[in-house]
C-alpha cells in the first residue's frame, strides 16, 4: 500500500512505557514544547522591548552629543571669526603707527611697534579654543552674570 | 469537518511567519542603517579632504613665504654683518610645510558572534520543537480521543491506533465527512512544521532587533563623528585665515625689512652716524624672526581636547 509509505509508524505512541517518575516520554514531549515556546515567546518580547528602549536611549544619547559639538562649533566659529576681525584692525593700526615712527626716525616707538606687531602675530588666535566647552556650560547654565 | 488542529496551526505558523518577517525586515533596515551611515561618513571625510588640500597649498605657499623672508632677507641681514666683520649664528628656522589631519577609523560594525550565538540557539530550538511537536500531539490524541467508533483510542493497539489517531487528526474517516487518514497525515507534518516556524520566527525576529540596535548604535557614533569631521572643516578654515595674517604681517614686515635693507647697504657704514639704519633694519629682522617661527596652530591649545579630529602642521 503506497499509503503506509507516507504514514508514519505510530502504533506505538502513546504506548510508551511509564518512566520511574511515572511520565511517559510523549508527556514529557509536551512539557519540552511548551517550555519552548513559552521561553522563546518569553525571550522575543523581552529582547524586542529591550532594544526598542536602547534604540530610544541612542538616539537621545546621540542628539545631546551633537547637540554639544554643533554648539562649540558655532562657539568657535563665531568666536573666531571675531578674533580675527580684532586682530586684522589691530595689526592695520599697528603698521600705521610703525611707518608714522619710521618717518619719524623714531626707534623707540618703532621697537615697540614692532615688538607688539610680533607678539600679536605670535599670540595664538586658537588660545581660547580649549575654553570653548567652558563657554558653553557657563552659557547653558543661565545663572551666571555676564559683566559687560 | 474540518481538522481541529488546522486553524490553531495555521495561527501559530502565521505568527512565527509574521514574526520573523519582522526579524528579517529589521535586518535588512539594520543593512540600510549602516550603509547610509558610512556612506555619510565616507562623504563628510571626503569633503574634509578637499578642505584639507586647499589648506595645503596655502601652507605650502606660506611655507615658501617663510624660506624666502628667512634666506633671503634675513640671510642678506646676515651676510652684511659678515661683510661688515662681524660673527653670526644663522639659525635654521622650521619652515611649514603643511597640516595633517587625523580623523579617527570609524567603529566596525559588528555582530556576526552573538548574531550566530542566538541563530544556533533559535535552530536547535525550532528543529526540538518540531520533534516535540509530533510526538506531543500523537500522545495527546492517543491518549484523550475517541475513534470514530466511538472507541477510545487508548484502547487501540497497532494498525488500528494509527489509523484511529490520523484519522481524528483529519477531521474525522471519510465516512464520517472527515479528511481521513491522509488529511491526518498531512495535519501531523503541521504540528511539527508549526512550532518550528513559530520558534525559528521568533528567533529571526530576536536577531533582526539585535541587529537594528546595533546599527542605529553604529549610526550614531558615526553621526557624532560627522559632527567631528564637520568641526575639523571649520578649524581648517580658521587655519586658512590664521595663514592669510601671517603671510599679510610677514609680507609687509619683509617689505620694511628689504627697504631697510637697501638703505642699510647704500651706506659706507659708520656705527656712529648709521646706527639709527642699522637699529631700524636689526628691530625689523627681529620681528621677520619671530614671525617665522611663529606655530600655525597652537599646539598648546589648539586642539580641544573633546574634539578628536586632530589638525597638526607639518614642517620641511
């Protein structure tokens, strides 16, 4: 008969003979499934809302370390941008007065011109970069008073 | 009749394939994530590059500026004092030679050992399952139902037990409307396919969020470090405009110094009468000096240590 080909032989299920513990092996099937499922059932919705709440978590995570580089970006740029517009009128009236005292054959004016034409060069304009995140906390803050 | 069994098998295989299709869509959003991240990534980088060579070619040029101002118009300072018998130690000044930056390797992206840990878990899980399954359900059915007879299975032995048990799993004997001993078969393959599917589902599903997780993770510190890369673009543009005032105040003080120069060389020196020429041409030398030696960036405090897009000159 083709048909016991595909059937399988089950003539002994639920036959099994009791264990010590009086279980048949098929009862014990039953508990191992529905341990199971239960445990991936169990697994899968703890780890999905699990991850869920990460994903939630990096993503604030991320805007507020963003948040922070854009403003000390903006710090800095708007800060630099100032400096060197200082600087730039500083060095343009340094150089007037150098060449009034070189017309004027003065050397001691001219050597203190010069002396604070090179300090300023050499000053970093990059100096207060390390400062930024300060600048930006104490800006945060609100609290504080800005003598101006 | 229907088998009893179809309907909450084929509920349970529909969750497990609802489930894991879930799992394999997070997956493939995972992918998307992390590709779109490094492609960002890979774009900001370039974009700081092409900023990083205009800079170049401006440091270069400053660089050029400084050998010129250091060889030849210091050096002619020099040279007249030798000619004039008098000892010079020429000190070889750095000249800049451009900025390097250094941008941190982005993370690996990487989940290939727990990814494997829980699919090896999730199969052995659903091919147990399957086998449970079977056995479970021909136990149940053995031991509770009753044959179409009316006889309870249980008290069945052999071929008629078989036939008894498939054919309550089909519905019922043909006679009695029911699918029969093929319709039970086919049932009996479902209980071991279903719990596999629910439980090879939920495992797709559990990796598929794992890995999304790790991806949105991975996208982020790739988005800070966009930020990162972003700040360095701008701080190489400051260098660009920090170079730009040095080449302006070390031009002109060149210019001063040359003139000073001319003067100072026209003359049959005498300390006394041309000291003044001389004073003026050694303060303007000075100033050239200093100036040269002068950092583009300032190694002390040019670099925030928050920011770890590291920017540094280089010198020939």
């Amino acid at each position: 008969m083709t048909s016991s080909k595909r059937i399988p032989d089950i003539t002994s299920l639920g036959k099994v003979a009791p264990d010590r513990l009086g279980v048949s092996g098929n009862q014990l099937y039953l508990g191992q499934l529905a341990t199971q499922v239960i445990t991936a059932i169990d697994t899968w919705v703890k780890v999905v809302q699990g991850e869920t709440t990460r994903r939630v978590e990096i993503r604030v995570w991320e805007a507020t370390q963003r948040e922070s580089i854009i403003a000390q970006r903006d710090v800095l740029i708007k800060g630099l941008d100032l400096t060197f517009d200082e600087r730039r009128e500083t060095f343009r009236r340094l150089f007037n007065s150098l060449d009034d005292a070189m017309k004027a054959e003065d050397a001691q004016i001219a050597s203190d011109v010069l002396e604070k034409i090179a300090d300023l060069a050499k000053s970093s304009p990059f100096k207060d970069l390390g400062n930024v995140q300060f600048v930006v906390d104490e800006l945060k803050k609100g609290e504080r008073t800005w003598t101006v | 009749m229907v088998a009893p069994l179809v309907v909450p098998l084929l509920i349970v295989t529909a969750g497990g394939l609802v489930v894991g299709g879930k799992g394999l869509v997070d997956k493939f959003q995972a992918r998307s994530i992390a590709v779109d991240a490094k492609t960002r990534h890979d774009v900001a980088v370039s974009s700081l590059s092409d900023v990083q060579s205009v800079t170049q070619e401006i440091v270069e040029e400053y660089g050029l500026n400084q050998l010129h101002a250091q060889r030849d118009t210091i050096g002619r300072f020099a040279d007249w004092l030798e000619n004039h018998s008098h000892l010079v130690n020429r000190l070889d000044r750095r000249i800049v030679d451009g900025v390097q930056v250094h941008v941190p390797s982005i993370p690996k992206l990487k989940f290939e050992v727990e990814q494997a840990r829980i699919g090896l878990a999730g199969g052995f899980g659903a091919l147990g399952a399957a086998a449970s399954a079977q056995g479970a359900a021909l136990w149940g059915v053995s031991t509770f139902a009753a044959a179409g007879t009316g006889t309870a299975i249980s008290g069945l032995s052999g071929v008629a037990a078989t036939n008894a048990t498939l054919a309550w799993l089909g519905g019922g004997t043909l006679a009695a409307g029911g699918g029969g001993m093929a319709a039970g078969a086919v049932v009996l393959n479902m209980i071991m396919f279903a719990p596999g599917v629910l439980i090879a589902g939920l495992t797709v599903g559990v990796l598929g969020a794992v890995e999304k997780t790790k991806a949105v993770k991975y996208a982020s510190e790739i988005n800070i470090s966009i930020e990162h890369v972003e700040t360095a673009s701008a701080r190489l543009l400051a260098v660009r405009t920090r170079i730009t005032e040095l080449r302006t105040v070390l031009s002109r003080l060149v210019a001063l110094g040359e003139a000073s120069l001319d003067e100072l060389e026209r003359q049959d020196f005498d300390p006394d009468e041309h000291g003044r020429l001389f004073l003026n041409a050694y303060q303007l030398i000075t100033a050239i000096a200093e100036v040269i030696d002068t950092p583009v960036t300032d190694p002390e405090t040019g670099d925030p240590t928050d920011i770890s897009v590291k920017i540094v000159e280089k010198y020939s």
